[in-house]
C-alpha cells in the first residue's frame, strides 16, 4: 500500500476534521446542551433564549431547530418562513450528525480508500438527511410583541431517523447495521453528552 496515496491523504483529512468537530462539539457541550445563541429577550420562551440545540435528556435524544422571521406584512407567510427556517437549522445539525456516522463508517468500514463505496455512502445518507426532514415537526410559536419577531421551534428524535433508516430501500445492509448499533452513540459524540 503506497501510503503517500492520494486517497489514504484524503481519507486522513477526513477522519482528521471529523475528529476535530467532534472534540470542539464535546468541548462545548460538556455535558450540557449545547447552545448556538443567547438573545436573552425577556418574557420569552427559554427554547428562544437558548436557541439551536442538541438535546439529550429526559424526552430523548433530540434535534431542536429555532428559526425566527420579522414582520413581513402577512401573518400567516411570517410564521411559515419561521418554520422553514427552524426546519433549515434541524437539517443543518443532521447534517453535521450524518457526516460524523459518515466518516466513523467508512473508518470501521474501511471503505474510505475506495471512492465509489464513499459515493454510494453519501448519497444514501442525503437521501436519509431528507427523508427525515419530512419528519420534523413545529413543536411551537412565539411573538414578540414588541418587535413583532416570530420564532419557531422544530424537532427531530434520533428515534425518527433510525425507524427511517430501518425502512429505507436500497440502503447498504452494513451501513444500516453499523447506524443501528451505533446512532446512539454518535448522537452523544456529537452533542457533547457522554453515553450512560
């Protein structure tokens, strides 16, 4: 194996950055949830204070999404692009989630040498990162009455995208297992909570 490969480099950079999101994710978390903002708006929700989040807690293993539109004239066109935005940041983090089991597969799988199987990999995960998107819900709305701002909440549960993986046609029956076995584990990776 010629180990000054073009590959074998592309596949230690790889392993090398997902390492490293990893490790800055964990060193954030510590233990807590990890938190993208803080507006400290007052009499607002606390899920609109701490916004973006990766949950891991009492209700399971979660994806929350805040989004928020200002006036735009129609109330209904206001709340709708909240939500959208909300559901943009919920794919933002599965993306995120889905690169790391990404990398850790091909790394256990030792599949990172050979680009086809990393092709093939990647597009079953974007084919999951949307099929789950459908998934997500607005679990609330808040507004501001005194900037008129509108804020959405949406939510995705690690439990959703595993019973879409199990589901999934044509899904590589190793990368489904290795998923399987390992979501949990990854979720807690990634969002900086250590597995109990």
């Amino acid at each position: 194996m010629n180990i000054a490969s073009p590959q074998f480099a592309s596949t230690r950079a790889l392993a090398a950055a997902a390492l490293t999101l990893i490790l800055a994710l964990a060193a954030c978390g510590g233990g807590k949830t990890v938190v993208e903002s803080d507006l400290g708006i007052k009499g607002a929700p606390d899920w609109v204070n701490k916004g973006t989040a990766v949950l891991n807690d009492k209700d399971g293993r979660l994806f929350h999404g805040v989004g928020s539109s200002p006036s735009l004239g129609d109330e209904a066109l206001q709340r709708s692009t909240a939500d959208d935005r909300a559901r943009a940041e919920v794919a933002r983090m599965l993306s995120t989630y889905l690169d790391v089991v990404s990398s850790d597969y091909a790394a256990a799988s030792g599949t990172g040498a050979n680009a086809s199987a990393d092709q093939s990999v990647s597009r079953q995960i974007k084919a999951v990162t949307k099929t789950n998107l459908a998934g997500s819900k607005i679990i609330g709305r808040w507004k501001d009455s005194k900037t008129n701002m509108v804020y959405s909440i949406a939510e995705l549960d690690l439990k959703q995208i595993k019973t879409t993986l199990d589901s999934a046609n044509g899904m590589n029956e190793d990368l489904r297992r290795y998923i399987g076995r390992n979501a949990d584990n990854i979720f807690d990776k990634v969002s900086g909570e250590k597995a109990k």
